[in-house]
C-alpha cells in the first residue's frame, strides 16, 4: 500500500535509527578526535569521509504517473456572441435587397446595392456607410449584376459581373483597376489566393477556375473530391472562403461536409468535417424525350455559408428542425470545437478578426446584424 507521508514524519523516523549504529559513530568519532590530537604536529592531516546508514521510513511518497502529473491542456471556451450593432431594413431600403453578404474586410462590410448596382462599404465598428461607388450599366466600370466579390487586398476588391461577362477590379477608393472578360456565365463563389489571383467555383462542378490579374482564366483544381461519384456532380459546388492568415482558399462542400484547403500550388490537405455512414440514396424520375433528372439525398447537414475568424472555422448550418448553429472548427486539424446558437432566421455570414456579421430575415424585411465575439 502506497501512502504519502507530511514533512513532519521524516523527523520521527530519524528518532528510531538503530541503536548499535548510534554506538558505532560515538566510538568512532572519538577515535578520530584521539589521532587528530596525537598528530596535530605532522603537516598533513588525513581526511576520513563517513558513510552515516540513512534511516529506512515505512513508507515513502511514490509520485502519480508522469501523465497524469503533467499539466492537460485545456482547450478554450467559445466566446458568447454579443450584438455589436444592427441595421434594420425598409421595403425601399435597396442596400438588403439581395439576400447576401459578398463580403467583409477587417476593416468595411462590402455588399451591393442590388437596385442602383452600386458597392457599399459599411463601417464595421458601427454600420454605417463609408463610401459608395459604381452605377448600373454596360459600359467601363459599370455593373449590371455584381453577382460575387472576392477581398483581394485591404484596398482593392474583384467583382465578378455576371450579365456583363466581366471580372472587374476596384480600389476600395472606387477606382476602376481592371476588367476582363470572364468566359463563363455563372460561378458559385469566389476567393483571392494570396497576391492578387482569385479563384472561381463553378457552378454544378468541383471545378475550381484560376482567374490571373492579366485577365487569363484557367481550371487550377479538376474534381476536388476525385473519390465522388458522378451521381453527386449537383453537391460539387463548393463555397470558397478565404484564409487570410496563411493566404490559401478553402473549398467546403455544402451537403458532403468535406473540405479542402487550396492555395497556389495545389491541394494543401483534405478532410472530412462531417461523418454519416448512412447509405446514399438516389431519385430518378424524367422520360426519354426530357432526360433523366438526378437528385442526391444525404444525412449530412446543410451548410449554408461559412467564414474564417481569429484562426477558426465558422459554418453556418441549418439543423434538422429549421434552427441555425454556426458550428466551429480549428484550423490547425479542422478538429470540432462546439457550436454558436444564432438566430434562425440567419441567411449569411461573413467574418473579420473578431466580428460576425450576419444577414438575417424577420417580419418580411432584412436586417443585418454584427456581432462582437466576447470571451466567457
């Protein structure tokens, strides 16, 4: 039996030493004094080293296992979500017309104004309007559907005009910087590499195209997810957010929950964020003359957006019982690190540093919303 001992009991015990030793170093001790005295004339004196019997306790301290006497690390808490400040729309309030956050910098909310097709930069401290650039058209520098904008840099932006066929780049001054034809007609998000690339989802694929600044646009990522079947293709389109931190893009699969993190010279990492081992299940219904229509059931959730902030994860997803979470992970493993309730009738997200902002429909009108994440 392993007991542990006070700093009092060593004490005790050096009482009960053996009484013959006692003896034995009175004796001896006394020998030594005696030829000490007797040569104290002689130059040299010999240096005699005792080895005094140390007591035996009963018992002695054993120390808990090197594990468990290692500090655990402990992982921190997820922040509260506090409302930061909130801009409620009106029925002619065209700036939350289009249920949509394009985009948000540490610094502006950038949207659209879907009605004038202008860019609007909201403060991101308190909602307000910083500036505002661009009308609708066809001619240089206009847009007519501003349908996705990517954060290139803190002072400049690429918007993809989709009726117009164009990449445009702006200075977040309004200043025109570039257009190029874009060569598709449809994306499904967009994401600036590190430098001034951009990388496009294309719709209905897991496809991901490389639009350079000279305006030139390749297919950089062929199936994403090789290992899927083709019967998936309607899942493939990934949502691409920006990781600013390490300059790549990562590639998120709305229904499959998988993910991949891009950057310029391909595949960093895949990974799996949600697992259901659950069988796919599989409807075809359609005739000969209008073709076969393939529609893919899984028991994976629905993620309806996501961002990066403060070095974490953030996905907006719809639960089984029409609420919303924002589910979050680590960047490091993409490890699961708990959940954020959010109000469920949140539509989009987007992040900076330390802020959330949502965009979220009540009582037939849009609002959007910021919250400040604060420490528990």
């Amino acid at each position: 039996m392993v007991t542990h001992y006070s700093g009092q009991q060593p004490i005790s015990l050096l009482r009960r030493v053996d009484t013959k030793v006692g003896v034995t170093l009175i004796v001896l001790l006394t020998q030594l004094v005696a030829a000490c005295e007797s040569n104290g004339s002689q130059a040299a004196t010999p240096s005699v080293t005792l080895e005094v019997p140390q007591p035996v306790p009963d018992s002695i301290a054993v120390p808990h296992a090197e594990k468990a006497a290692q500090p655990i690390p402990t992982r921190r808490p997820l922040p509260q979500l506090a409302v930061l400040w909130r801009r409620d729309g009106s029925e002619n309030d065209t700036i939350l017309m289009v249920p949509r956050i394009h985009a948000v910098s540490d610094r502006s909310v950038i949207i659209v104004d879907a009605a004038r097709q202008a860019i609007v930069l909201l403060d991101l401290k308190n909602g307000s309007v910083q500036r505002e650039f661009g009308r609708r058209g066809h001619g240089p520098g206009e847009l007519a559907d501003a349908a996705r904008i990517a954060v290139v840099s803190q002072s400049s932006i690429a918007i993809f005009d989709r009726e117009n066929g164009a990449i445009k780049s702006y200075s977040t001054d309004g200043a025109l910087l570039s257009e190029h034809a874009a060569g598709i007609s449809s994306i499904g998000s967009a994401c600036a590499l590190s430098g001034t690339a951009v990388l496009i989802a294309l719709l209905g694929k897991d496809d991901i195209a490389h639009y350079a600044p000279d305006g030139t646009m390749r297919v950089a990522f062929h199936r994403v997810w090789p290992d899927q079947e083709e019967t998936e293709a309607l899942l493939r389109s990934p949502i691409l957010v920006q990781n600013r931190a390490s300059g790549s893009c990562l590639a998120i699969q709305p229904y499959g929950g998988r993910i991949a993190e891009l950057s310029p010279n391909g595949v960093m990492r895949r990974a799996i964020l949600y697992r259901d081992d659950r069988p796919l299940k599989i409807q075809r219904k359609g005739d000969r003359n209008k073709g076969t229509e393939t529609r893919v059931i899984r028991g994976q959730p629905t993620i309806e957006d996501a961002c990066v902030s403060d070095g974490q994860l953030l996905l907006l997803r719809a639960t089984s019982d029409s609420s919303k979470v924002l589910d979050v992970f680590g960047m490091h493993a993409f490890e699961f690190l708990g959940s954020l309730p959010i109000n469920r009738r949140t539509i989009t997200i987007g992040c900076s540093t330390n802020v959330i902002v949502a965009k979220e429909y009540s009582d037939g009108l849009l609002h959007f919303v910021a919250y400040a994440k604060v420490p528990r």
